[in-house]
C-alpha cells in the first residue's frame, strides 16, 4: 500500500520548500492539489513534471475515490494545498480520515504554516493558544463567534481576508475592548512583510492610516482575557479578610 504524503508547501516564500517535501513531490506518484494551476508554478519552480488530481472542498470526497485507488494499488500521493500545511483552514480533511479509516499510512512532510509562523513572532503568550480559523463573513455571525470568545484566557489566533479585515478589527475593539492587545501579521514570509501590533483601537487606526494596510493575507491574533488579575485580586481581598479575623483573635 502507498502512502499518503500530507506535504506543507511556502507561505510566500519559495525557499521555506522543505528539500524533504520537495525529494517526496519529485518521487511521488501522483500529486492530490487543491488547485492545480497554483501547483505547477511550485513544479516548475522545482523542475518537477508529475500528474496531478484536483481535490477541492467542493470535489473532496467525489474525487477522493481516485487518490484511494491509487493508494490501495500501492502508489504514494502527496496532498498539498495552495499555501501552507494542508487541512489548516484547507481541504483535506475527509480523505485523510478515510484513508485512516482504512489502514492506509498518512505521513506528515511538516513546513511553513501561516498562523504558526505569525505567533512565533508576534510577542503574544504562546504556551496556551485557540485558533479559530476564519471568522465569519457577515458582521452578526463574526461578533457572535468573538463574544463567545470575550472570556477565554488562552491567545485567539484567526485567518481573515484583506477586504474584511478593518471590519473584523473593528469587531475586536466593540468585543473585546480598544484596549485588548491584538497583534496582526500580514503577507508573511514575503516582500512587504508587516506586524501591527499594540492596544486594539491603536491596531485599527494605523491599518486605517496605512494606504497598503487593506492589502495582502492576514493572521489575526488577540490576547486571551487576563483571568490572572481578576485572581490576583480576589486573592488580596481573601489575606486582607484573613488579617483581619487573625487581628480581631490577638489578645
Ligand atoms: N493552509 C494554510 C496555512 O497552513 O497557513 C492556510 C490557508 S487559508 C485558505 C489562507 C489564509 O491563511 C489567508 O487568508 C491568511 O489569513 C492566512 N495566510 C496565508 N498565507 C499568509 C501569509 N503569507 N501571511 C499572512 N497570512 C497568511
């Protein structure tokens, strides 16, 4: 039985290709691509000719019967995405499970990962993280998700697509507060690189003031809810309550 090769693939930047991922993308029998057109430039690039299977989220578990065959007659395939670690807010998903399912070997070929690449240098806590994907589209949906969020301690980690994201950072500030801590890092890993980082309303009114600001793809990033000093607190008020009773027992 072949195995099925879950290749992560450049956020931007070519050279973030693994030599790993690109030996499997050359040894491969065939290439499961979310777009293949998007593939080939990533194949050219490597000088790599290789057949290729489109599996989109719309296709995913209609063609996945192909990629199946292919591995049950005992040839390997490489799932890739567009950008990034296959299956993190890509398609994926439903033939990693069913090839699970079956028995057949799943392999990770790990590498670049957007929201991954944004917290390592974001300066956010990172011991305890939630990511949430995309938010959204409509503005009612998005404030349901972040108010249901309002309480959470670990850092919020979101995807979102440059003609949203003013709305969505307005969103945070009306949520969460203009003074919440948001960190946003854009267009990764390429050429115009940027982090916007600072109190919430701070964070949109230099996006608003950047003509580039609106351009180019987007990890979101909140930090959690300081349960610490509600803790903190309510610990003070408990030794001031004990000093007292202690105090009122002295001779
Ligand atoms: N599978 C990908 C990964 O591992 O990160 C994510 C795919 S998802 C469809 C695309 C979203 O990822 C974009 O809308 C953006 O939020 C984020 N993203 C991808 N590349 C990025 C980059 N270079 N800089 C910032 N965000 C990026």
């Amino acid at each position: 039985r072949g195995t099925l090769y879950i290749v992560a693939t450049p956020i931007g930047n070519l050279d973030d290709l693994s030599p790993r991922a690109a030996r499997i993308l050359s040894t491969v029998s065939v290439i499961a691509a979310e777009d293949t057109r998007h593939t080939t430039r990533l194949l050219q690039h490597l000088g790599v000719q290789k057949r290729m299977v489109a599996l989109h989220d719309h296709n995913e578990r209609a063609r996945m019967g192909v990629v199946l065959e292919e591995l049950e007659a005992g040839n390997s395939v490489a799932l890739v995405s567009d950008a990034g670690t296959p299956l993190i807010s890509d398609p994926g998903y439903v033939l990693v499970r069913e090839a699970r399912n079956r028995n057949l070997p799943v392999s990770p070929i790990p590498g670049a990962c957007a929201f991954i690449a944004a917290l390592s240098a974001a300066g956010l806590p990172t011991d305890r993280f939630l990511f949430a994907g995309f938010l959204p589209a409509k503005r009612s949906g998005r404030k349901g998700i972040l108010e249901g969020l309002q309480d959470e301690s670990a850092t919020l980690v979101f995807y979102e697509s440059p003609h949203r994201i003013l709305d969505t950072v307005q969103d945070l500030v009306d949520v969460f507060g203009g003074q919440r801590e948001v960190v946003l890092g854009r267009e990764l890993t390429k050429a115009f690189e940027t982090f916007y980082s600072g109190e919430a309303k701070e964070v949109l009114g230099a996006l608003q003031a950047d003509p580039h600001g609106t351009r180019g793809e987007f990890v979101v990033m909140v930090r959690g809810a300081d349960s610490q000093s509600g803790d903190d607190e309510a610990g003070a008020i408990e030794v001031d309550r004990l000093i007292s009773a202690l105090v009122g027992e002295l001779p």
